[in-house]
C-alpha cells in the first residue's frame, strides 16, 4: 500500500488514512503540519485493486464505520475525523 511521508516531530507511528476531496481530511493534515508533527498517510480513493482493499480493511479494523480521516495512532488507538483536541491530547500536546 502506498503510503506519503510528511516529515516532522516523532511523536510515534501516525498513519492517516483519507479521501483526495474531503475537507476535513484536509484540514486534519494541515493542522498535523501546523503541529510540525510527522506522519505518513494514504488517500485510500486513489488506491485500486488489492491496495484499495488492504487500506478499507485497515481503516475498518480501527473504525467500523469507516469514515474519514482516520489517524491511527501506534497501530493501537483511532482518532475519527477533524478533532483538534483528541488529537493533542493523544500526542501529549
């Protein structure tokens, strides 16, 4: 699955999983920027095929209702959607 590194603080493993055209994933990656934080993420509709299917199954097992964004935080813990504070708390900003 192809994944886009955006370089910034460590502050674990954070892969983001999103949509080309939703505004909130959007926003979600500029707020992660503004942070200076580091992260990786996956626009899972430009994905096709097997990678499609692994990223869906991926964001399913953390988020049943697999919607996004979806920040999945040390492969443990799920951050659904725009939430600026779950998303600094859960850094230990």
């Amino acid at each position: 699955m192809e994944k886009t590194h955006v370089d910034g603080a460590d502050k674990g493993t954070l892969l983001l999983y999103t949509l080309s055209t939703c505004i909130w994933c959007k926003k979600t990656k500029m707020f992660l920027k503004d942070l200076g934080i580091g992260y990786d993420y996956v626009e899972v509709d430009n994905l096709a095929g097997s990678e499609k299917e692994e990223a869906m199954a991926e964001v399913k097992r953390f988020n049943p209702e697999c919607s996004f964004p979806s920040l999945v935080v040390n492969g443990k813990e799920c951050i659904v959607g725009f939430n600026e504070e779950k998303i600094k708390e859960t850094l230990g900003l």
